[in-house]
C-alpha cells in the first residue's frame, strides 16, 4: 500500500495524490486509513496552510471505493465490507470536518467513493476531463460516502435524480449542480498549484482569490434544459409515482430515464429515497452513521450488492439478477430494516 497513497508537505501545503492508475485510483482500506490519519496530524501541525487532494494516472481522480476486492473477499468467507466502509466513513467525516482549506483537482473520472474524498472539502476544482456520477443503484448499493447529507441539498431534486439514476456529469454540469466550485483547464492545473505554493493560502477567501485567476466558464449545462422535468418528477414521494409520471411525458429524456430505472436494484431504489428523505434533516455525522447501518445490511453475502458488483465488475454481463425482482416484491418493512443498527449491535463511532 506504501505507494497507493502519496503525501507530501510542501510550502505550507500537505499535498495527497491517490496513486493506483492501474484500478483509476479506487480506494482501499489501507488507503482511507492512512488519508485519515495523516488529516488528524496535518490539522494539528501549524505549518500546514491548506490541503490539496489530487490523483496520477490521467484517466481518473477516483472510481469509487474498490468494491470488487470486498465482495471478492466475501466469496471467501472474509465479510471485510463494514471494515471497509466505516474506514471510508471516519475518512469522509475528517475531511468534511477539517478547519483548513482542501482543495480537490477533480481532473478525470470521480466517482462513489472518489466524490467522498472531495465533496465535503471546501474546494472541488474541475476540468474538461472530469466526469461524475454516484452510480452505486446499478451495483445494488446506496449512493454513500455522505451521499445523504450533500444530494439531498442540491437544487431543486438534482440530487435524487442523480441519487437513482446514476447519471453521469460533465463539467458544465458538475458546476451547474454545485457539486464543482470552479472550472478550469486541465492544462493550468499545475500552474495553479504552483501559486498556491507561493502564496499564503491560510483562509479559504485566499483560495478563491487565487482560484480567480485561472477560473474559466465551462459552457451551457445540459442538466439546464431538463431541470423544470427533473424537479417536478423526482420531486414525487415514491419510486412507483416516479415511474408513473415519466410514463406520461412524451420526451425522449424520460423514455431514457425510464430504461435506466429498470436496470437498478428494486430495493436499492427504495432504500435509497428513504435514506435522503431521512438525510435532508439529518446533521452530516449522523448521515454517515445512517449510511454505516444500510451498509452493513447491504453488503451480506446474499445481497443485491453482490450481485450487482459481479455482475458490472467481475463477470461484466451487466445481467444481474435481483432479488427481489420487481418494485412490487420490495416490502416497507425490508426497506426499513436497513435503518436498523447492525446485528453485531455496533454503530459507526465518528
């Protein structure tokens, strides 16, 4: 693991740059434990001015947490899946606590968990390159790494949309919904850098400052054109009723829409409106703990979750086979009874 995960202090600057191209940079559990442990040291260490979060290989900051190498450890008999994730979640809570600056240079694919490592940091710099989704619904899973807590909070119903359907963002997009704070060119990302290396960058009005000078306008987002139709139909209360109101709008967005809801996990749908509708009232430590206790239930060797990983990750049929099959088969009470704590009788300690 030495090398998944490079940190280095320069100038005032704790620099963090995910280091596993070969797996676009996904996540590991060494890998959340030591970003964690050196956040702990470097919010302590008056030196360090602000943080920057960034990725080598090109293609991706992130892909997400490697969700493969859990479920492949499941088929041995190793449940490590809720080690994994409360590493993730005690990581996401660092980050989104953390009283310093963290710049994220989102410059390639950033997904799941890869949105975890730098959505909850007060600056997420995107580029042409960037690309986001949190796309757990089609592996049987919950849009997670506080995804309670920041979706529920995007304009209008952005971020259910997102939430269910998995849809993937560019750049325009990205900075339309809030998830990006600014745009600029792949290109200036090392100069940008470089200033803010020379520069003092102890408050997060010093950061915009600098950021202004190599901010650009990305364009139009599409989202733009379909947002009055996103607003009013994920703005139903139930999945059934989301699925009732696109059948009548005669647009080939909803058509779309439609096709991609039936390839998502039934009972990941359901469990995943009643997890936002429970984060948007929620504090961001208790959306993580919430997010531990649907985790913890859905990552059990007879879930949708290992299905759906074998099925988009290992074998990649994209032919899953849910259980159950049908929205009409997901009863409220097997909705509900992931919001329960975990049998071991353990929540997640922040």
């Amino acid at each position: 693991m030495t090398n998944d995960i490079i940190f280095e202090d320069k100038s005032g600057l704790g620099i963090i740059t995910l280091n596993r191209p070969e797996v676009l940079n996904a996540l590991s559990i060494e890998m959340c434990i030591a970003l964690d442990n050196k956040l702990t040291v470097w919010e302590k260490d008056n030196s360090i001015q602000a943080i920057i979060i960034k990725s080598s290989g090109g293609k991706a900051f992130c892909a997400g947490g490697d969700v493969r190498a859990i479920v492949e450890q499941g088929y041995k008999n190793n449940f490590a899946g809720k080690h994994f994730f409360a590493a993730e979640y005690k990581m996401n809570a660092r980050i989104f606590h953390f009283p310093k600056p963290f710049i994220a240079l989102l410059d390639g694919i950033t997904m799941g968990g890869g949105v975890g490592v730098a959505i909850h940091g007060s600056h997420r710099i995107i580029t042409e390159k960037t690309m986001f989704a949190m796309p757990e619904s089609a592996i049987g899973l919950i849009p997670d790494v506080g995804g309670s807590y920041f979706l529920p909070r995007l304009p209008g119903a952005l971020g259910l949309y997102l939430g269910l359907t998995g849809a993937r963002l560019t750049s325009a997009d990205i900075l339309y919904a809030g998830i990006g704070t600014a745009y600029m060119s792949s290109k200036k990302l090392d100069e940008f850098v470089n200033a803010l290396l020379k520069d003092d960058i102890s408050s997060n009005v010093d950061v915009d400052a600098i950021i202004g000078c190599f901010a650009e306008d990305p364009g139009p987002a599409q989202l733009d054109e379909f947002r009055d139709l996103i607003d009013v139909v994920f703005g139903e209360n139930t999945i059934e009723d989301i699925f009732d109101h696109l059948s009548i709008i005669d647009h080939n967005w909803a058509k779309e829409t439609v096709a991609v809801l039936k390839k998502m996990s039934p009972i990941s749908l359901k469990i995943i409106i009643e997890q936002l509708r429970r984060g948007a009232k929620l504090d961001f430590d208790d959306c993580m703990k919430m997010e531990y206790r649907i985790v913890c239930a859905i990552s059990s060797y007879d879930s949708d979750f290992y299905e759906g990983v074998r099925a988009v990750l290992i074998d990649k049929d994209h032919n899953p086979s849910w259980i159950p099959v049908s929205l009409d088969e997901v009863k409220t009470d097997m909705v509900m009874a992931h919001f329960n704590i975990p049998d071991e009788g353990e929540d997640l300690e922040l």
